[in-house]
C-alpha cells in the first residue's frame, strides 16, 4: 500500500468507478460529483482513500452531524481485500472523528449484504435491533 489519505473531489472519477464494481454497493444521484463535493467540502479531512501502484484501491466516505459521525460507501478493490485495508480506513475516519469531538458514529448496511455485515460485526460494530430507519424523499426519489 503506498498510502492511505483525505479523499480530494479530483478523486471522484477513480471512486466512482471504484464504487460501480463493489458488490452490495448501491449508488443514487446523492453519490453525484457535485454531491460529493458538497459532502467533502462540509466535513473536510474525514473521508479517505488508499492509493497503490498510482490507484485508487479503497475509498470511505465519513462525515458528522454534530453529534454522531456517519460512515458511508466503504469499498476496497478485491486484490487488496484481506489485507486490513478496510480497518484502517474506517479507523482514520473513527480517528479524524474524534479530532471533531465525535465518538459515536453510525453506518448503513443493506440487509441483504451479508459480506459487508460480516466485516462489520468482525470489527465489532453492533446491529441496533432498537432503531428502525425512515426515510422520506421530497425530491429525486433515488437521491
């Protein structure tokens, strides 16, 4: 691994096309360039990715909202899965956090993606069988 470092919008093409060929992934509008920008832009240093051999291999996004941070789209190439990759990067997110003063962060995981849950759980994040999560939509129904 050559480095792992803040996630830049210039990186946008090389995440997306990252997160496109991730199993369980899913992308809407709000995964747009414009949209990123805005995200990166509110929660600056705290998203990474980890380049090697002059690539992109792994990307998480992360942000806050003042009291809880939120981790968001972790992904890492598989020829660089197995490799604790994916720790350290959801560990420089838990890290930067805690430099803003959060220390409690939450993650979504569709249901059926029972790889990412495994990881999850291995790294000992908890499911919360005491929240549903709602959602409403006013605008872009896949935004």
């Amino acid at each position: 691994m050559d480095r792992i470092r803040p996630m830049e919008l210039s990186d946008y093409p090389a995440v997306l096309a990252l997160w496109e060929t991730t199993e369980g992934l899913t992308l809407r509008e709000a995964d747009s360039e414009e949209a990123l920008g805005r995200y990166l832009a509110r929660n600056p240093g705290l998203s990474f990715v980890a380049d090697a051999e002059g690539r992109i291999v792994g990307a998480v996004l992360c942000g806050h909202d003042g009291r809880r941070g939120y981790l968001h789209h972790l992904a890492v190439a598989p020829a660089y899965r197995g490799r604790g990759l994916g720790r350290t990067l959801s560990d420089c997110c838990l890290a930067a956090l805690r430099t803003e003063g959060i220390f409690k962060c939450h993650l979504f995981v569709r249901a059926e993606n029972q790889p990412a849950l495994a990881f999850w759980r291995h790294l000992g994040w908890l499911d919360r069988p005491d929240i549903v999560l709602l959602s409403l939509s006013r605008g872009n129904v896949n935004a």
